[in-house]
C-alpha cells in the first residue's frame, strides 16, 4: 500500500511546474505563451536570463531525484523504484496542474537517474553538453544524452535500470519528435546562432549610430 501511495506522490511531485512559477513571479511572463511555449529550463532561460534557467533546471531535476532516493530507501527493487521514477518523468510531461500538458522531461530525467546511476548519467551528460556546445542545438544535446544513457547502463552492467532508461528515452524522443523535424530540415533554433544574430544586431545598431551622429559626436563616442 505504501508503494502505491509514494507511485502516486511522485506523480504529483513531478508535475509540479517550477519553470511556470519561476517565470510568472520573478519575470512576469508566461512560458507557454512565449519563446518555444515550454516551461522547461532551456525556455525559462531564454525569455528570464540564465540564472532563472539554472533555478528552473534545478528544481526540475530535484523533483526526480528526492522521490526516487527517498523510493529506494522505502524498497530498493528495481521495479519499484523505476515505477516511482517513470511516475515522476510522467508527471512532468503530464502534469495535473497545467491539464496534463508539461515540458519535454530532460531534467527530470537526469534527477531520476542521480541517486540511481550516477557515474554512467555523469559520463552521457558530458557528452550531452560536448554536444551542444559544438551544434549551438540544446535538443541535439539533450537527445544524446537520452540515448548514451542505455548504452552507458549495458556496458557497465547496470542491467536493473536499463528498461527504465529505455522507457525514458521513448518519452524524451517523442516529446522531442517536433525539434527533430526542424533539425533534419534546418530549422532548429541554435544557442550559437541566437548569440551571433544579437551581436551582430547590436554592432549594426552601433554602427548606424554612429552614422546618424554629427562629426562632433562621434569624436567624442570613438575618444
């Protein structure tokens, strides 16, 4: 009975909505109606700054990973751990507070997998950020990551959580199946790109600043 009852609280747990709270009371903004429209960190972030992103990215992967580390301590069998976990990943992307719409499950996933497989989520998240990193594609990122977590579990003979990373990565990659549209066809949104298209806007902007200014003015911008 107590195994049901913590299913079902992690359920409601992982729906909580941090990157909707955060982004209503500390930008005013509501990341449904802006940006990609996801309350994940990567959109808090983009429509907040990078620090409510990092806020948003925390509490996202806390409420995976107290449930399932308090889970094992309650029983430490693989299946009931991985139901509490899978409960908590499915709050988030069916969430009871937002009519059981929610974010795409990258961090929640990476909390499930903390008290579980540290060393293994370790190794696939630094590929994950190699990969962003070198494509500018946070989605990219986040789908290796998804994906060299399995392979991580079955090469190190963590065969206990495989099903469940198997059964996290079918949830990731169908909420991804829109940003791998846009990747095969060229439209994905770029971290790298968005950086480059803001500078360069704000070095046109200065330069047709400097253009509207009489002599005397830019002499004293360029002093």
């Amino acid at each position: 009975m107590l195994e049901i009852l913590w299913i079902a609280l992690a359920y409601v747990l992982g729906s909580a909505p941090w990157g909707l709270v955060i982004a209503r009371t500390f930008c005013g903004i509501d990341p449904r109606e802006s940006g990609s429209r996801n309350t994940g960190a990567t959109n808090v972030a983009r429509l907040c700054g990078f620090g409510w992103g990092v806020a948003t990215l925390l509490c996202d992967v806390l409420k995976g990973a107290v449930p399932v580390w308090l889970a094992f301590r309650i029983n430490a069998s693989p299946v009931f751990v991985s139901m509490v976990a899978l409960a908590c990943v499915l709050g988030h992307v069916f969430s009871c507070f937002m009519k059981f719409r929610g974010g795409k499950a990258v961090a929640t996933s990476i909390g499930i997998f903390l008290p579980l497989a540290f060393w293994q989520l370790l190794a696939s998240s630094l590929l994950c950020m190699l990969v962003i990193w070198r494509s500018g594609f946070v989605s990219l990122g986040s789908l290796t990551l998804v994906t060299a977590l399995p392979v991580a579990l079955a090469v190190s003979g963590q065969w206990g959580w495989l099903p469940l990373s198997l059964a996290v990565w079918a949830v990731v990659v169908w909420k991804h199946r829109e940003n791998i549209v846009r990747l095969r066809s060229g439209t994905e949104k770029s971290w790298l790109k968005s950086k480059n298209k803001g500078a360069a806007a704000g070095n046109a902007a200065e330069g047709d600043d400097t253009q509207n200014m009489n002599p005397q003015d830019a002499g004293r911008k360029d002093g």
